[in-house]
C-alpha cells in the first residue's frame, strides 16, 4: 500500500498544498512548526479518523477559515483509491471515498493501513495503561472492522452505566440503578469478552515479532515477554473463551454495586485493562533502561507493521514524526534496516545525512516551510 498524492486546504498551518509521494523513502525536512507534521496528522486522519495529537476537529481548520479540506490518493493491491474529507465549524464532517459518501468515521478505518511512530510512542513502557491500550486498539481497528465497532459500544454501554452508577448516590436514581444495571453490565461483559480476546490474539502474534526484534537487536541476551492483564482475575485461556471471558466480566460487574457507586464509575472492564512487557523476567516499566525501553517501544511497532502486512498482504504506510531524533544511531539504523522497501513517510529538522543514517539514500526530499511544500 502506497501514498501517491496528498492535498489540503486551509488544514492547520497549510493553506493550500498538493505533495506527491514516492513508494520509497519521503522525507519532509524543515523546521519546527512550519507544517511537517500537519502533513503527516493529515495522513493519519484520514487512515484511523483522528488526530494522534488528541485535537479536536476544529483545532484541523486554519485560523479565520471557516471550512478545512484534507484528500488523500492512495494504491492498494487491488486499486487507487482516494479518501476526501472536509471539517467544517458550522457543520457535520463531510467523507466520501471515491466519490461515494461515507456516513461515518468509522467505516474508512482500515481503507488505509498506516503505523505512525513518533516521539510520545517511545513512552508506550513506562506510561500508564491508556498509552498501551490506545496502542492495542489503533492496531487492531485497522485489522478488524468489527473490533472498532465492538469498542465503539462498548465505550457508549459504559457511559451509560457510569451515568446511572453517579445518579444511584440520590434514592430516585438507586432504584432506577437496581432496576436497569443488570442489562447494562450484561452488555458491558458482552462488548468486553470480544474485545479481550482480540487484544489477546492480537499480543501473541505481536509478542512473536517483538522476541524476533530484540534477538536481531541484542544476540539474544535480552527475552522480552508480553502478557495481557485484564482487570479482572482470569487465566490465559479463559481470556481466548469468548462465552467464558463474558461469564467472568458478568459476573464481577454483579458484585459491590456499592463500591463503584462510592467511586462513582465502573470498576472492571477492558477500559481498565493493560499488558505487562518483561525483558528477562523483570517489568519492563520498573526494570528497563531508557534504551531497553525504546527497543520495545520500536520493536511493538514494527510488530503493527508485520501483522498488518500479514493480515492484507501488502505493507502499511509507515508514519515516523520526528523520531530518528529520539534514537540512538544503533536504533537508528536499526529501523532503517527494518524499513527497506516500505513506504515511509518521515519529518526531520536536520539535513545531516550522518544524523539519518541510510534513510538518505535514494530517498524524496520535500523542503517544508510555513505550510508550503517544494522538493529539494
């Protein structure tokens, strides 16, 4: 899968461009703030339908514009195919993929492969749990449209039970929870056995790359282990059994009523759950250097590319903003071994072809200055 051609108006910092890609190596080079990685948000929002910076729609559209209008032609195995979108202040989104409307978000997710890496995922380790499920959930939304969809309601079931969970401290709204919490909780378990068992299928398959990373990075001096820690006490294959993943979540969300209503929210379910990564049977948040830890973090996304491209065929897009400044150059060079014959999509603010390693060679330069776009 390949970018071919991007195009924005009035998105972020750029009033209006038109880039062009190369199925190799891209490198947008400039300085900072002056639209880099506007171009690569662009990417990535019309791949995954958000922002990987936690901006709002409006937040897209250029100061004193009313509207904002990101296009993106892509070829797959089968196609060129082409995403539109236009952001709008006063009105719902507008999506059509080759021409035809999309009615929601949700179903271009996957359309578009793409594994974005940038500075906030060498965090992934030592962050807390939400970095590492936003991780597992990114990844598998581009798999699996039924996961994004399983999510999606299981995040509105679970507003709905944290609403009546705060209304039951008032007698009025104890007796409309008592009456109504055990559907809810049975639809909650349901969402949550689903998407337990994905992320767990999920794990093993990315644990496999992972091990395969750190034996080619280190000689295998150093075993990383990845286990999924869901909220609630469950074993390894009870955790792969959708009806008794559903029964366990049932049944733990039937009991202490009154300890999530002191709280003020549900207690166990998948948006409580993590992954614990070891190397050598130590947790990697506690144990791990910062260069061990980095190692993993890149090592887990080089697993989203591999499953990715195991899953379709064909290699995602891979995203890299600003990250071969974070790294060392024996990681450096590293993943741009790993990244041969990709198409890689990359921001930098250095020209040093010794900073960047082999990524240099043969690759499309675009200079990048106040949202204009020239190549080099």
């Amino acid at each position: 899968m390949t970018v071919t051609t991007v195009s924005a108006e009035n998105f972020r910092n750029i009033e209006s461009c038109r880039v062009e890609f190369s199925p190799g190596v891209n490198i947008l080079l400039g300085d900072n703030a002056q639209g880099k990685t506007n171009l690569i948000e662009a990417v990535y929002f019309a791949a995954i339908g958000k922002s990987f910076r936690g901006a709002h729609e409006a937040d897209f559209i250029r100061f004193d514009q009313k509207s904002a209008r990101i296009g993106v032609a892509f070829r797959d195995s089968l196609r060129e195919q082409r995403i539109d979108i236009e952001l709008s202040r006063s009105k719902s989104r507008s999506v059509t993929q080759n021409g035809v409307k999309i009615s929601r978000m949700s179903e271009i997710v996957g359309q578009l492969r793409a594994v974005l890496f940038c500075p906030e995922h060498l965090n992934i380790i030592k962050e807390g749990p939400a970095m590492r499920r936003q991780y597992l959930d990114v990844a598998i939304s581009q798999l699996r449209p039924l996961y994004m969809r399983s999510l999606q309601r299981y995040n509105r079931i679970l507003q709905q039970r944290n609403k009546l969970i705060k209304a039951a401290a008032e007698p009025e709204g104890r007796r409309n929870f008592d009456e109504t919490v055990e559907f809810w909780s049975s639809e909650l378990a349901h969402e949550a056995a689903f998407i337990t068992v994905s992320r767990v299928k999920y794990l093993e398959l990315a644990s496999a790359v992972v091990g395969e990373c750190f034996d080619e990075m280190t000689g295998g001096r150093e075993v990383p282990e990845i286990e999924y820690m869901p909220s609630v006490r469950m074993s390894a294959d009870e955790m792969r059994d959708a009806a008794r993943c559903e029964e366990i979540y049932a049944g733990r969300l039937a009991e202490n009523h009154d300890r999530e209503i002191a709280v003020g929210a549900t207690l166990w379910g998948t948006h409580k759950d993590d992954m614990e990564i070891r190397i050598n049977d130590r947790p990697a948040r506690q144990f791990a250097s910062q260069g061990q830890q980095r190692s993993l973090s890149l090592a887990l996304k080089l697993a989203e590319g591999a499953i990715s491209r195991r899953d379709s065929g064909g290699e995602p897009v891979f995203l890299l903003d600003d990250v071969f400044s974070e790294l060392d150059a024996g990681r450096r060079a590293y993943l741009t071994e790993k990244m041969r014959e990709k198409q890689i999509i990359l921001s930098t603010c250095t020209e040093h072809e010794g900073d960047m390693g082999s990524a240099y060679t043969g690759a499309e330069v675009i200079k990048v200055k106040g949202g204009c776009f020239s190549r080099q």
